[in-house]
C-alpha cells in the first residue's frame, strides 16, 4: 500500500471529484450507475466497466483516508 501514500491527497481528491462527477448533465456516471446497482438493473458490461471507472477512485481516496487515520 506504499504505493497509495505516494499519490498526494490533493491530486487524489481532484481526481476523485473529476471522474466522481463526470458528465455533469444530466447527471454523474457514479451516481447513475449506483442506483443501477441497488435496483439490480446493474448487468451490461460497459456499465461495470463505467462503474469501476468512476468509483476506483473514490475507494482509493477512502482507502488513503482510513490509513491517515490509522496508527502506523
């Protein structure tokens, strides 16, 4: 997880807005492809893919977050 502490928490919150939230209109591909997966609507492969594309880096960001906040 050395890795992960090399990438700096500002460019990693950048990116996670930046793909978190892309497209914009009419609403994010997080955001829809969250709902997909709660209302197990969630089954084509481009829309696992967009999923995955959009989300890694929100669990990076916690992932980093939680390890800030563990002891070492």
């Amino acid at each position: 997880m050395k890795w992960l502490d090399k990438i700096s928490l500002p460019t990693l919150i950048v990116i996670t807005l930046m793909l978190g939230l892309a497209p914009f209109v009419p609403e994010p591909h997080l955001w829809e492809k969250l709902k997909m997966l709660f209302a197990g609507e969630l089954t084509r492969p481009i829309d696992i893919f967009d999923l995955l594309l959009h989300g890694t880096p929100a669990v990076l960001l916690a992932t980093r977050l939680i390890r800030l906040r563990l002891p070492k």
